[in-house]
C-alpha cells in the first residue's frame, strides 16, 4: 500500500506570539527562501538530515514580508516566490512545515540574543539550526553565524553553517537570479534554481486579439515588480491536473497599445477555458525580446515563428517542470 501523503504544518506568528504547535522542537533551516534556489535546498538537506538524526521534525523558519520589503517599503522587490508558491516549494523539499514569522516593527527590534533566546529556545524549542554562510538577524543585523553557533553551544543545540554555493563561478544567490531572470536567461535562472522559474496567477480576460489573431491566450498579471525581462518564451504550464506546453509572451504589446505588462500564455493542442482558475507557468526558454511590428501580418507571422522556436525548446527541456508540493 502507497504511504499517505505527509501533512505540511503551516504555523505564523509574530515576535511575540507564536506558537509553533507541531513544529515545537524542529531543527529548523533559517532563511527567507526566495525561490527556494539550489542554496537554499543545502540548508533544508542538512536540516533534514540533522532532525531524522534526533528524531525531530524538521522545518523553515522564514519571515513575511521580505525584511527589505519592511524596511525600504517605497522600493518594489522582485520576488522570485510570493509566499503560497515558496511553500508549495518548500513542501515538496520533504520538510515536515514552515514558521513564518511576522516581519514587523517588534522582529525589527528584538536583538540577536533575544531572537536566540526568546524565539528560538523558549518559543519554538529547537532541535538544531542550520543556516546560509551570509545570514545575519536581529536588530540591525547583529547576529552572525558566527554568533549563532557560538549561543547555540552555551544553550543546548547545534547549529550548522552551510557554505556558499556556486554554479560555474557563479554564486548561487536569489539576487543571481533576478539578475538572470531580468535579462530574460531563463535556463540559467533554472541552473541556479535546480528546476525551472515559475509563477502562478489568475486567467483573467484579456482584449480577446489572440483570439482574433489565431493564438488565443490565457492572459495573467504578475505582480507590478516582477523583473522578467519583456519578450517570448517557451512555456510549460500546469492547469488542474494537466500539463501543456505552449509559448507566452510577457510585456506591454507595443504593436497595439503599450499598456500594463501583461502575461499571455497560448497553449498548444488546446481548447478550453480557464477563465477564473489559477495556473502555473514555468519558463523553459527564451525565443526573441519583445517589438513593435509593422502590420497584423507581420505580427502573425512572428508568432507562427516563435511558436515553432518555442516547441524547439520545450522538445530539447524534456519534462522540465518546477516540483511542487500541497500545502
């Protein structure tokens, strides 16, 4: 008989209350998790195999909203993972749950010893502590790693520092993936990531022109800071149950109207509605940047090729698709 799958926990709080329910006395991979790149995975693997060790659960510690967001609220933050896809990722890493933690005013000023000793000893109990070579907390970011193995020593758990990864001299950072993502190089951005970027929104209604054009799409905003480069790529997608492949193109549609960034995915060997549902779109490969054409002609004829060059790359990806648990 198949194992049924593993409930993930799910457990937010704030600096001053929070209780970790099933997660109390977790080795806890600590961590703000943008994209649950292949940095990010080396953390949760060691605090995965630390917690089966001691027999304890393990989980993400992670904190909502990105702490640049509460500090520099007027700059916009292109944010690899908005939170339900960073645990739908973080789910299927096999962690037994993710804390998020309130990122406020009170987390903001507790200091790096009471974070250690309020929060992490009284409040979650913890097992072990694994975090990233460059992880600093607490007011003003006092606490080291350093710091952090050293209290960890004086109050009874481990803490393990991982260190820094690279990927062919590059470092494997989530800053190295916007940098990666805002050039449009979506399959370095999946190097880094270990599988490819995606994002999932709502199929909303468009203008109806891919219809009338021989491409019907299924149109999508994303958040106003993603930083993807405008153009066509080659996409996969995941509707319910079903996979499709298909070509998008991300930005403002220069040959009508220059508006709002817009995604509009048309789905090959497809024919049905999905109007209302929430999808997810997975960017497998890059064809051709964004451009005004002449003509509706000329634009038809793009398209005809892009999706040509789009089913190129989806062939040459295989099955190539982010892994995704339930939350």
């Amino acid at each position: 008989m198949s194992q049924p799958p593993k409930t993930f926990h799910v457990v937010r709080g704030g600096a001053h209350g929070l209780d970790p329910g099933p997660l109390r006395g977790a080795v806890v991979a600590i961590g703000n998790f943008d994209g649950v790149h292949r940095g990010h995975r080396a953390v949760i693997a060691a605090a995965r195999k630390r917690a089966r060790k001691l027999g304890r659960p393990a989980a993400a510690l992670t904190f909502a909203p990105h702490p640049r967001q509460f500090f520099k609220p007027q700059e916009p933050l292109f944010l690899l993972s908005a939170e339900r896809e960073k645990l739908r990722l973080l789910s299927a890493t096999g962690l037994d749950g993710a804390v998020i933690m309130r990122f406020d005013a009170a987390l903001a000023g507790t200091s790096a010893q009471d974070f250690v000793e309020r929060i992490l000893v009284e409040k979650l109990g913890v097992g072990a502590a694994m975090i990233g070579f460059d992880f600093h907390f607490g007011q003003n970011r006092g606490g080291s790693p350093a710091y952090l193995a050293e209290q960890g020593q004086k109050l009874g758990f481990a803490v393990e520092v991982v260190p820094p990864l690279e990927d062919e001299g590059r470092p494997v950072s989530s800053g190295s993936v916007r940098a990666a993502l805002s050039k449009g190089r979506v399959v370095e951005a999946a190097e880094l990531l270990g599988a490819p970027w995606f994002v999932s929104a709502e199929v909303i209604h468009g203008e109806k022109r891919g219809r009338e054009l021989g491409f019907p799409t299924a149109n999508m905003r994303l958040d106003p800071a993603c930083g993807l480069k405008h153009g066509i790529y080659a996409v996969r997608v995941a509707a319910g149950d079903m996979r499709y492949d298909g070509v998008a193109s991300f930005g403002r549609r220069p040959t009508f109207d220059n508006g709002a960034p817009l995604l509009e995915v048309f789905l090959f060997d497809f024919d049905g509605d999905l109007y209302g549902q929430a999808i997810d779109v997975a960017f497998i490969g890059w064809v051709r940047p964004e451009r005004k054409f002449d003509g509706i002609e000329a634009l038809k004829k793009a398209m005809s090729a892009d999706a040509a060059q789009a089913k190129d790359a989806l062939r040459r990806a295989g099955k190539a698709f982010p892994k995704l648990g339930d939350i």
